[in-house]
C-alpha cells in the first residue's frame, strides 16, 4: 500500500491565530479523552515550543504529527487496557481460608 500523502492549507487570513494557538500550547500536557472507547481512551502529550531556525511550515507539521501520533497511541492503549481487563478478569482470585474464630 503506498504513503498516505495529506496536504493541509491555511489561509493566509489564519496563519496567524493557528500558529498562535500552537504557541498556547507549546511546552504544555495536552489530555485527549474518548470516554466511548471500549476500554477507556486517555493519552496526554506536549510538543516543544518553534526552534528558532523553524519554519512555520515545518513547525505547523510538526505539531500535526504529534497530534496524529497521540490519537493513535490513545487507540492503541485503549485496545491493549481492554485486552488485559479481559485476561485479568480470567485470572481466579487467591481463596481466602482464615477462619472467624482464628483469634477470640
């Protein structure tokens, strides 16, 4: 199957408040939350703030990236926490076999 090739545009009129945004964020715990998930979905991840010698190009793809690694790992996580919910609750318990009047 070949790459996926996505190609974005923003306007010129929102360059500014995008980059922004992303700015806003920068250096901070972004959460994302898909409380449907079977199995819970919960991933957080932050992004650095534009290096210097980063274009805004480069810095907005950057941004996207992390953003699209982040919902796949939350998919991921939410599958795997699912499958050992699902082992786990296979699992017997340990018996417990102390009698009540073991101390009066």
């Amino acid at each position: 199957m070949p790459d996926v090739q996505i190609t974005l545009t923003i306007s010129t009129d929102n360059i500014q408040r995008v980059l922004d945004s992303f700015n806003a964020l920068a250096g901070k715990t972004i959460e994302i939350n898909a409380h449907e998930l079977e199995g819970g979905g919960h991933w957080s991840f932050r992004y650095d703030p534009k290096d210097v010698g980063e274009t805004n190009q480069d810095y907005a793809k950057r941004v996207l990236k992390e953003l699209v690694k982040a919902t796949v790992r939350l998919v991921d996580m939410a599958e795997d926490y699912q499958r050992y919910s699902t082992e786990v609750a296979a699992i017997t318990p340990p018996n417990q076999d102390v009698p009540e009047d073991i101390i009066q």
